[in-house]
C-alpha cells in the first residue's frame, strides 16, 4: 500500500486539509499506526511528495517513520512531483537532472537509500495505461487506464452501465493508450542505451508529446548519471542492503 505526504507536519497541512479536520498530517500517522495494529503483514511505503520547496524536510521525514515503524514493514520513498497543469511558471518542481542529483545526494551524504538506488530495475515496466485489462474506475463510473487521469473526462475510455457493462467507449483515446506510446516507434528512443532500462518512460507523458504537443521530459533519472548510480548500488551490495533475488 502506497500513502502520500507532502512533507513535515506544518508543510503537508498546508497543502492538504479538509473540513473537520485541523490536522491532517496526524490523521494520517495514525490511520498508518491503525494499519500497522490491525495488518501488520502489510508492506507500506510512504510516499513524500518532493519538490525544492520541501527537498530540505527528506532526511528527517525518513528519519522520523524509521524511528515511529522500526522493526515494521514501513517505508519512505521520495516521489517526483511532476506539472499537470498548463502553467509553464511553476518553479518549484525537480526536471528528472535535477531529482537524480538530489536521489544520489540523500546516500552518498545522509546515508538514506531510497528506491531509486536500485538502478538495474525498471522504473517504467509495460504501464497499465498499454493494457487492455487494467482500468481505474472513478464514482461516476467512467473508465480510465492510466490513475492520474481519473476525474478528467477527456482522458477516460468509456463508462459503466448499472449493470457493469462498458459503454460509451472512446475508441480514439483506447487506440492512443494501446498503441499511441510505443517506445520502439520513436528513432530517439531506438537509438538509446537506457531504453532496456527505462522503456520509454512514462507512457502517458508520451502520448501528451506526440498528440497534444506537449514537451514532458522521458528520459530516465539515470541518464548521464550511470556511473554514480552504479557506484552507490554496488556499494549498497557490498554492504548486504540489497540482496540477490531468489530463483522461483
């Protein structure tokens, strides 16, 4: 289970609230301590939403679950915030340089690890948003193949009856997600040594340059930093924090 926070107590409240609630910062550390109560089997990562305004809070926001969870299957993971919106003036947001620099930053002077040290796994395995068989369904019941769409009809894919049945489908949005974001038709991407690692990146981003004449970034964290990020993976191996998979 993945949870978000946007940082230490007085920044995530003031970026998330709610009526009848002052404090949602603490709403959440104890709906994760009833998680933790009740399913203690549970792997919970939390997720904190970083940009440059809230980058200085990581070490001590990851310090603070470790200390709160030890022993339990609780985790931080720094998230890319990335722009949504049309506004082009946001200047708070990490390019993927500028998160990479930060991600190596966190083990090579704080000794943090997060998940992005474990280079040689794909950030961007084949994404819900190319299967025929993976759907996110909002309360209206509209369809949509990628999670971060959901709530913008533009992007959904058709609706459910009363009865469970697709309707209203959009053929020309399904045949963009199935076949409009294929890493392999892109001369850029062909040419590319990350491509193995990366696929393309994310899908969606993809069909925003190629259909909506977007300029989202794809390429991944990784590039231009193999050899740092080689280093601080093989010293985490040295160091037995990452173990060798076992064979099923």
């Amino acid at each position: 289970m993945q949870i978000s926070i946007d940082g230490k107590e007085k920044t995530h409240n003031a970026i998330k609230f709610t009526d009848g609630c002052d404090n949602s910062f603490q709403k959440v550390i104890s709906n994760i301590d009833l998680l933790v109560e009740k399913f203690p089997e549970l792997h919970i990562v939390i997720r904190v939403n970083t940009t440059k305004k809230n980058a200085a809070e990581y070490v001590e926001i990851n310090d603070f679950f470790a200390l709160r969870y030890q022993g339990k299957k609780v985790f931080c993971a720094p998230g890319l915030v990335m722009n949504r919106t049309n506004d082009n003036t946001m200047c708070d947001l990490f390019c993927r340089s500028e998160f990479s620099k930060f991600s190596l930053d966190l083990w090579q002077n704080n000794r943090v690890i997060t998940p992005w040290l474990t280079y040689k796994e794909s950030l961007y395995p084949e994404c819900a948003i190319r299967s025929p068989h993976s759907f996110s369904v909002d309360p209206e019941g509209y369809l949509y193949q990628c999670w971060e769409n959901i709530g913008n009809k533009k992007y959904t894919i058709g609706k459910l009856d009363k009865n469970g049945n697709l309707t209203e489908i959009n053929q020309k949005v399904l045949n963009r997600n199935l076949y409009g974001a294929d890493p392999l038709a892109d001369k850029q991407c062909q040419k590319c040594s990350y491509l193995p690692m990366c696929g393309g990146g994310c899908p969606f981003h993809r069909i925003e340059n190629e259909f909506e004449e977007a300029h989202n970034e794809l390429c991944t964290t990784y590039k231009n930093y193999i050899s740092e990020w080689l280093s601080a993976y093989l010293e985490l191996k040295k160091l037995g924090y990452i173990k060798p998979k076992e064979k099923k």
